[in-house]
C-alpha cells in the first residue's frame, strides 16, 4: 500500500514525499508538477498521452492542467519507488521571479522528461531530507525549494540529448460560456449540478459543452471537476479539525467510503493518511 512519508504546504504550494506502489487515476492540477525519484523501483508517468519515465536519471515535470497518471509498473516484491513531488503554485513562482529562468510561470516546462543534473540531484535530496527528518519550518522547506526548482529550470534548457517536448495547452478558455462554467464550478465545489444542467445553463447542449470544454483546456469537465474536490479536500484536511466523514459530506460524497476512495485514487494515500503526516503553514494539523 502507497504511504506518504510528509507533507509541507505553504504559499509555495505543496511538497510531499511520498512511497508509492500501486497507480493513480489520470488526473489534473492546477499547479506546476514536479516529479523525483528518490528511492525503490524505476516507475512510468503519462503525461497527455506521453510515456514519461522516473528514473534515478529522469525527472518528470507536468504544467498547469496538464493530464497525467501515474502507472506502477514493479513486480510486487520491489521496493516502493520513492517520489519528491512538488505541487507549485503559479503565483509563487511569479512573485519569486523564478520565470526568468523558466518564462511563463503556468507553462513554465518546455520538456516532460529532463535529466536530472547533479546539481539538482543535490537540491533534491536536501529538500528530501527536510521532509524525511520530520521537518516543520515552512520556510526552510521554501528556501529549499527555491534552490531545487531553479536547478529543474536550468536543467530543462535545450541539449543534444533533449526529450521531444509535447505540445502545451491554452492558458485558459478562449471561449465566454467555458468562462462561465468554470465560475460556477469554482464557486461551489460540493454541490456541483450534473454535467448536463451546467451545459443548459452555459446555454450548450451536453455533447457540445463537453467537446468545448476539452477544445478550451485539453480536459474533460470531470477531470476538471476532480481537481477542485481534491484541492478543497487537501485544505479542509490540512487546516481544520472537521471529521473526514463531514469533508466527504462536503464535497458532496454520499458515504466517507467513497471519499476514501477518490482521494487514495489521486494521490495514494487515505485522507486520515494525509492529515497524519501534513504540516499546514509549519503547524501539524490535528487528526480526527
């Protein structure tokens, strides 16, 4: 059974350090997604549709919205692989000027698959140790942070032996009534209508609001919908005291069953898994 090892969220982002053996749905963030290896068996991202290895030489590196899922592949009797995952927010890297060495900080990758350079090799496994050794300090796990990303953006820069980059989305829906249904599902991310109500709504049928949502962020409405519950579930956890069954209950689950399972789905481990080994904003938030 995938466990998480720690979880630090900050104005960074989040950043967790995760032992992974079994797959994950295809999903979507609407963060910048880093991927290291950093122990166990080799392992397999798809990447929009793009086989993407997690070697002790590569690195995965997945933009905003951008679709992926995580495929493990290891016989059974190998090690879990072990994975620095960084979830960083765009604003952030705005507001620290990392784009000058990337360019746009939402599609700030030009490549999914890098090599991972000693220097970055070094950068991650001091922010991997941070979080093995139980660290709390948000702000040494941001100073960390800043030194790990700066050397995957330098890394990404053309060479001889560059991965083919893949084609990039939009950076948002061109289209008004897209607009308006991504509003209305970011107003209420627990009470939801059915997809064909918000399509009536938007003044589309369903069909045409489905292959006009995907025109305008290269998702579906669901996968879309997905990423909304699980970032209201990853801050209810993670900053408040409520029980899990009254999250699930929130986000519109009929049974805290079902909750579990979406979110051991998307990111490995169970909600009281997560809460167990976060620390909001350097505070360890209390489990119930």
């Amino acid at each position: 059974m995938s466990s998480a090892i720690r979880f630090i969220t900050g104005r960074f982002g989040r950043v967790a350090l995760l032992a992974m053996d079994a797959p994950l749905v295809t999903h979507a963030h609407h963060h910048c997604h880093v991927l290291i290896k950093t122990a166990g068996a080799d392992a397999l991202f798809q990447v929009r549709g793009v086989p993407c290895p997690l070697t002790d030489h590569d690195a995965v590196l997945i933009n905003a919205w951008e679709s992926h899922a995580y495929e493990h592949s290891a016989p059974a009797a190998a090690a879990a692989t072990g994975i620095l995952a960084l979830y960083i927010e765009p604003a952030w890297l705005e507001d620290c000027d990392l784009t000058r060495v990337g360019s746009d900080p939402v599609q700030c990758f030009t490549r999914p698959v890098i090599s991972i350079t000693p220097r970055l090799k070094d950068a991650a496994l001091t922010l991997a140790a941070l979080l093995a050794g139980g660290h709390s300090d948000a702000a040494a796990c941001e100073s960390a942070l800043v030194g790990l990303l700066l050397s995957v953006l330098v890394a990404q820069q053309p060479s001889p032996h560059a991965s083919v980059a893949i084609s990039r989305p939009h950076h948002g829906p061109s289209d008004a009534r897209i607009r308006r249904a991504i509003s209305m599902l970011h107003a209420n991310p627990g009470d939801i209508p059915d997809m064909g109500t918000l399509a009536s709504r938007c003044g589309l049928s369903r069909a045409h609001f489905f292959e006009l949502f995907r025109s305008n962020t290269n998702l579906s409405p669901l996968l879309y919908v997905n990423e909304l519950r699980m970032e209201a579930a990853f801050v209810q956890l993670a900053q408040t005291q409520d029980a899990v069954a009254h999250v699930a209950s929130g986000l519109g689950f009929s049974a805290p069953g079902h909750f579990t399972r979406f979110f051991r789905n998307h990111i490995g481990v169970s909600p009281r898994a997560y809460r167990s080994t976060v620390v909001a904003r350097g505070v360890a938030a209390t489990a119930s």
